[in-house]
C-alpha cells in the first residue's frame, strides 16, 4: 500500500509542478500580449489551469504527503523528530504553497485587468519552483540531514 501511496504522491507533486511551471509563462505571454482576443484567450487558460489541475494536484500532493508521513511515523513514532531532511523538505513546501497562492492571486489581477507587472518581471517568477523542485528532490532522496 505504501508504494502506491508514494507513487500517487509523486504523480500529483509532477502535475503540481507542470502548472507551476507553466502558469507564470502564461503570465509572460499574457502581459506581452496587445490585442484583446489573446488577453481573452490567456485569462480563460490560466483559469483553467490554475483551477482545474494546479489546485486539485496541489491538494493531492499535500493528502498523499500526510498519509505517507502518518504511515512512517506508525512505523517509526521517533520518524518527525529523526527526519530533519523533512523538516527541510516541508518547509519549502509550505513555501511552495504560499507561491501557488501568489500564482492564484495573479489569475485573478489578469481577470480584473489590474496587473502591473512586467513580462520580465514574471520571467524571473516564473524560475522560483524549478529552484524549489531541486531542493525538495536532493532532500527527498538524498536525505542530506
């Protein structure tokens, strides 16, 4: 049971990562678009994104999380106190949530027709989760602590 746990856990955190990837691009082609069709067509993909695979993902992401710790600590009741590279680990991820937050927050400035950032502004945004899928995969697996 805990393999297919673990593997379901994996497959939501990649399609997580895949719209916190390509949500800030979308950010990018939405702010240097100039005509109003494609500012249309860029609000209704990145509503679609963001509700309809970001949250649902991140939510499984954060269910098969808790159920996998839950299983090591009846295993091992000492596993969150021993587990410093979880420490590490869940840390970047409550920071990972915050970013999907700030990522929700955006869709709805570009509904609202409110945003004032610039496309070079969201190309840098758009690299913070690759630094963040690095550090958590290194303390996943590696276990560095």
């Amino acid at each position: 049971m805990y393999d297919w746990i673990k593997a379901f856990h994996i497959v939501s955190m990649v399609c997580w990562f895949a719209a916190l990837f390509y949500l800030p691009r979308l950010f990018v082609y939405h702010v240097d678009a100039t005509d109003a069709l494609s500012k249309d067509r860029f609000q209704i993909m990145e509503r679609r994104l963001y509700r309809g695979i970001a949250i649902p993902s991140m939510i499984a992401t954060i269910v098969f999380g808790v159920w996998l710790i839950y299983i090591q600590r009846s295993y091992n009741p000492d596993y969150l106190k021993t587990s410093i590279w979880l420490h590490a680990k869940l840390t970047l991820v409550v920071l990972l949530i915050g970013y999907h937050h700030i990522c929700g927050s955006y869709v709805k400035k570009f509904a609202a027709g409110t945003i004032n950032k610039s496309g070079r502004y969201f190309r840098v945004f758009n690299e913070l989760p690759v630094l963040a899928l690095l550090a958590i995969v290194i303390l996943a697996v590696v276990k560095p602590f």
